[in-house]
C-alpha cells in the first residue's frame, strides 16, 4: 500500500513541444507497483495549455481544482471545471488550457502504465 | 470524449457485506468505451465504511474530499484525507472508514474496467 499527498509529489515542467505553463506530477505509477494503470497529476498555470495532439492510448481525467476548457477534435472548446471527468478516447486530438486569470487548473490524468 | 460532472453520475447504495453507508457512482467505464480501466467513485456517509476485504486487483484511489482511515492487512488505521492518493496492491486486505462526525468522505477509486 503507498498513500502520498499531492503536495508531496515531485513537480517538473512538461518541456513537450506546444506545452505552456504545464507542470506533472507522478504520485502513483509503474516504480510503485502499479500493475496497469498510472495517475499522472497536471497543473496548468493562469493562461497556460498542454499540447493540442492525439496518441494511440485514452486519457481518464479527473479535475481537482480549477476551471478550463478542453479543445475537441474539431476545435470547438468545451468547458470543465473542478469535479468533472473526462475519457480522451485513443487516437483523439486533444488540448486542454487553463482560461482562469488567477487560478491554476489541476487534473488527474490517467493513462495506461506503459505510457506514464 | 466524454465529459461528465460528479453531481450528474447516478449514485447506488454498495450493497456488498460489510458495507455501511457507502455509495457507488461509475463516471467513466466500459459502457463508454474506456478500453483499459474504470473511474468508479464511493462516497462514505459520516461513520460509515467500506468492507474489509481483498481481491486479485488493485485499487488507485483519489481522495476528492473528507477525511477517513485506511485499515491495512494487519488491522492498523492511517489516515487519508482530501488530495491524497492510495495503491491498494492485489491481494492486499482493506477497508475505508469516514471517521468524521460532519463531512461526506469521497474518493475515486480505480479499477481493471472487468471489475468496475
């Protein structure tokens, strides 16, 4: 059994191309044992954005805090807010920025362990 | 993609023994196509709990609000509250009590999408 706060986990800048403002969390992955999956936690700052790509595996989010919007395929923006879940099936353009001035936007982000 | 609030997910009273007063919603599972895992949550009613119990899967677990005890394999309490996560290992015997006499205890729970 691992049990880890979120302000505990480690913090780095995601340096992928298109990224801005992101930063990742492991705080439960494949060096914990984890047998399938892993959580990944992004923090998006004020005016920041992950990168608008797809891959061939789903993403299972979960909003912690925050308020955004996620672009969809066709580029249409989509609200979400704290308490939202979101499944990015496999193989889907995706791209989420946080539209809060004075808030972060901080989600879990689930993916299967080979991906982490 | 979908996108679904917590607060419009149905919600099902866990009828497992051993159980008190805990509730189950499936935000993100098989019927929406996830291909790998499943995004349940269980909300636990001040001093309810959780069966003890253990399976041949894992549990990553999210806790979205409260506080409660994780009972481990050998009867011993620790404490999780708000923003903590939690592997329970397969195999690994455990029990979530809402020790608060106030606040609803709520966690995302993880699972294989062919246990949610």
């Amino acid at each position: 059994m691992k049990i880890i706060a979120i302000d505990k986990v480690d913090k780095k800048k995601v340096e992928m191309e298109g990224a801005h403002g992101a930063w990742k969390q492991l705080p439960l992955g494949s060096s914990d044992g984890a047998p399938v999956y892993s959580f990944r936690v992004f923090t998006v700052e004020q005016g920041g954005n992950t990168p608008f790509h797809s891959h061939p595996y789903e993403h299972m989010n979960f909003i912690i805090e925050g308020q955004g919007v996620i672009v969809d395929e066709t580029g249409d923006e989509r609200s979400v807010k704290a308490g939202d879940f979101v499944l990015v099936n496999p193989g889907e353009k995706h791209q989420y920025k946080n539209i809060s001035t004075d808030k972060v936007f901080r989600m879990i982000c689930g993916v299967p362990k080979e991906f982490e």
